[in-house]
C-alpha cells in the first residue's frame, strides 16, 4: 500500500524499495541519534547558562505550578502544555539552574524520539545529519532548556509525521499509530492551533487515500492533547468562539499579512520583533534560511528519484503548512515560531547533503564534500554567533528585572503586593508580587480593584521613565527604578480615585 502511494505522489512507478536492515543496524542508527541527542543536551548546559533567568513567556507558563511566586496572567492563545513539562521541577523547588537543566535533558530525549520515529525510512546517517542541523540551529539551542511550547510542538511534529509515514506501510502494527496519536496530542497540548495546521497534509491524505485509521489517529492525538483548551475555553472565555477571537486579537488579529521581512529581522536574535522594524539581519546570518527551501526541495526529489518520495514529500508538505500562519498571517514575528518547520525541514535537507556529497555506488565526491564541509562549519559558526549574543542579552534583561525587584523591596514593595504597568508579569515575578493590567492585551484588573488593593498592602504601578502617571495613582510617590519609573502607593491606602 505504501509503494503504490509513494509512485501516486511521484507520478510514475517506484522502484525496489531498499532491503531491511538487520539488528545491528538498527542499533547503529539509534545510536547515532542517541549521540546526537546527547550533544544536544551537553551543548545547552554550556552554551545556555543554567542560571539565566526566566523570561517573560517563562514566567506565565511556570508561575501557574509553582507555590513560591503568584500565578500570572494566563491569555487566551496560550495552552497548559509547558506548565505541565515544568511541573515536576517547579512544583517544589524556585530554582531556575534545575528547572533548565531537567528542560535540557528533557529536551534531549525529545529529540532522540523524535528522529526514533524516522527508524527504517531512512539510513541512520541521514536521521543523524537532520538531527545535529536542528540542534544546532541557535533558536533550539537558545529555547531547548527554556519553558517554551515551540520546541516541543517540533518534537511532536516529528513524532507524528514520522509515525504516519511508518504506519502506512503494510504491516506496520499499531505502534505506529500510537505514534500518531502521540505526536498529534504533543503538538495539541503545547499549541493546539499550530498542530492543526502541522496536521492539515496528514489528514487529507488519509482521506483522500482512504487510511481510516491514520486519520483517526491524528484526530483521535488532536482532540486528547486539546481537549483541555477547548474545556478551558468553556470554563472561562465564554465558549471556543470566544476564546478564538480573544486570541486572535492578542496576535494582532489573524488575516493575510506578509510576514516573511519580519522573521528576516528576527534571524538576528530578537526574540520577538512586534513592532518588527529596523533593517534585516547580516545576509551572513540569514544565508542558511534562504538556502533551507531550495535544498529540502532538492532532498524531495532525491527522494522521488529512489521511489520514496512520500518519505520526504509530506514532511516537506506539513512544513508548508506549520509556516503559512508565522509567515502569511500575522504582523509581527518570533524565530521560535518556525521551529516545527525546520524540524520538518531537516529530513528532506539532510537527504539532499548526502546525494550532494556521495554518489549513487557510495563513492564520495570530494570537490562538493570539501564545499558543503566548509559551508556547514561557516553555518555552524554564524549559529554559534548569533546564539551567544542573544544569550547575552537576555541574560542582562533578566538581571535588570531581578535588579528592579531588589529597588521596589529597598522601597519597602514586599510580598504580599501587586505590581502593574510596563513589565509588570516579569518584574512581578522577581519581586514575588501579583502583577496586573487595567488594559491591553494581559488586562485582568480595573482601576478601583487596583487602588482597593493599594488600601491593604503595597502597590506599585511601573511606567517608562517620564510617563504620565495613570488617573488613579496620580497622588503616588514616583522613584526612578533603574531605566523605569515607579509610582508606589501610601502605605495603608490613599490612592486617588
């Protein structure tokens, strides 16, 4: 059934499909994985300081578990995903060093399962070649030990395309199609909507080739790893509607909108560009981007000419389909965002850089095996670049957060208390206050919730430095906090109302 699938999608007969491979060879290529999962996961620990404060998203996700900080704000387009990940760390201990290093390990064992789904649909040395170009991309190595759903809805990307294209195979079994279902639930636990989009190939093929089981498979991953943020949508949004275009707001309302320049601009190590202007990044660092399509265009029809061009086809198609919404949808970008399309990618890229530098009989090319060794190791080098300077300065941004959250406790702005304003999530969780908004996209309070509070413990209201103080906190002492201004409350009360 897969051979005659795999001659529909190429147009003309496959030819023989490779011999299986015994048990030793199955072990080399798990081992093969295994090791580049494992440099994966040391790469982090040295490049990516344990001790690197939360960030913004971080602290959303990881103040819902933890019992030594307030919970955050919790907006509509987020899921529960990474809260649960972080759980068996943050649950009992405030250490941010061992919540990143069990995120790393953890983080490695994503991946090595990840490329294990791929076992017996290509040769080990083209898993591991995809495998070590994901993992040294700065955007998984900068995000792999960080409490973010991105990277994991690229594990479960390939667990599911993976998994889908194993279970085609005649006699394949059913732990294939747990596969599926796996993966599927992964990406819908972390972001529901981007695993529907991941998941849009996947399912029309199974219906257009009639695979009622695949299809039921990724439906069946789809609706347990989402279930929770359509029940949630009900519970507090007003029905799935309601949460979907709350949501839709917040990412600036979704429609056709190029975002293409924006995630250029990003390359350079902006974790999020909104508003994305300034010029676009060194085309040094942005090479590798523009490079990526042609050559996993290259691995598909590589793949077509061996006859297995679904085995690189749909993993292309689905990475299609993850990008459309970062790249077409949206007026702002995140290199995060892209992840489960460059894990995607991978697979057919790795196939391409094999046929470039060896031969159909295995004989290397050395002239395009010289060429493609040096480009890979200037790649690798721009990577690393790019990483340490971004590592560089969230490292300063959190230390300047932790600096703010030492000031406002010197002013006397102690746990329990309430921060709002500019970067009150983040500057709230380091100074172990509730934070709130009386507006915006993470509104969650009102002006006189707010100056009720101020009546019962200490208030502060964080602004840019010289901004006009809100209505009702314009009787506040103001202090120079760092590059903010602070407006801190009378003790006992006395806000303006």
């Amino acid at each position: 059934m897969a051979d005659r699938a795999d001659a529909l999608l190429v147009g003309g007969p496959r030819r023989a499909a490779p011999r299986a491979t015994g048990p030793a060879r199955r072990l080399r290529g798990d081992l093969s994985c295994a090791a580049v999962a494992a440099a994966f996961v040391l790469a982090q620990v040295l490049l990516v300081p344990p001790a690197m404060g939360l960030g913004w998203d971080e602290i959303v996700y990881v103040s819902q578990i933890t019992a030594h900080h307030p919970a955050a704000f919790f907006s509509a387009p987020r899921s529960r995903g990474v809260t649960l990940l972080a759980a068996p760390v943050a649950s009992w201990s405030s250490s941010t060093a061992l919540l990143r290093l069990w995120l790393a390990v953890l983080s490695g064992v994503g991946l090595y399962l990840g490329l294990r789904a791929w076992r017996g649909l290509y040769p080990a040395r083209v898993l591991a070649t995809a495998g070590a170009f994901f993992a040294t991309l700065w955007i998984t190595l900068f995000y792999g030990p960080q409490a973010m759903p991105n990277y994991w809805v690229a594990v479960g990307a390939l667990v599911c395309v993976g998994s889908w294209l194993r279970a085609r195979r005649e006699g394949a079994g059913r732990a294939p199609l747990w596969g599926v279902a796996a993966g599927a639930a992964l990406m819908a636990l972390m972001r529901p909507a981007d695993a529907v989009w991941v998941s849009l190939p996947l399912l029309a093929l199974a219906l257009l080739r009639g695979h009622w089981r695949l299809l039921l498979a990724v439906l069946g991953g789809l609706v347990a790893g989402g279930g929770e943020w359509v029940i949630e949508a009900y519970a507090w949004y007003g029905g799935l509607g309601e949460r979907l275009s709350r949501a839709s707001e917040i990412q600036g309302g979704l429609g056709w909108s190029v975002a293409v320049d924006d995630q250029l601009r990003s390359l350079g190590g902006r974790a999020l560009c909104r508003p994305c202007t300034g010029s676009l990044a060194h085309p040094v660092v942005v090479a590798w981007w523009c490079v990526l399509p042609f050559l996993a265009v290259l691995g598909v029809l590589v793949a077509a000419r061996a006859g297995r061009a679904a085995r690189a086809a749909v993993p292309f198609a689905c990475a299609v389909t993850a990008s459309v919404p970062y790249l077409f949808m949206i007026g702002y970008a995140a290199p995060r965002f892209l992840q489960p399309a460059y894990a995607l990618l991978a697979i057919p890229l790795a196939e391409a850089l094999w046929h470039l530098v060896r031969a159909p009989n295995g004989r290397w090319r050395r002239g395009a095996a010289a060429v493609t060794a040096l480009a890979l190791a200037g790649h690798l080098a721009v990577q690393l670049a790019v990483l340490e300077g971004t590592v560089h300065r969230n490292v300063d941004a959190r230390r300047a957060w932790a600096r703010t959250a030492g000031e406002l406790h010197r002013l006397g702005v102690r746990p329990p208390c309430l921060l709002v304003g500019t970067e009150a999530i983040p500057i709230g969780y380091y100074t172990g206050c509730s934070s709130g908004a009386v507006g915006g996209n993470n509104g969650n309070t009102t002006p006189a919730r707010v100056t009720d509070t101020a009546r019962r413990r200490p208030v502060a209201v964080v602004l840019l430095p010289d901004a006009a103080a809100p209505g009702y906190a314009r009787s506040w002492t103001r202090h120079r906090v760092g590059d903010r201004d602070c407006l801190i409350a009378p003790a006992g009360g006395g806000a303006a109302g």
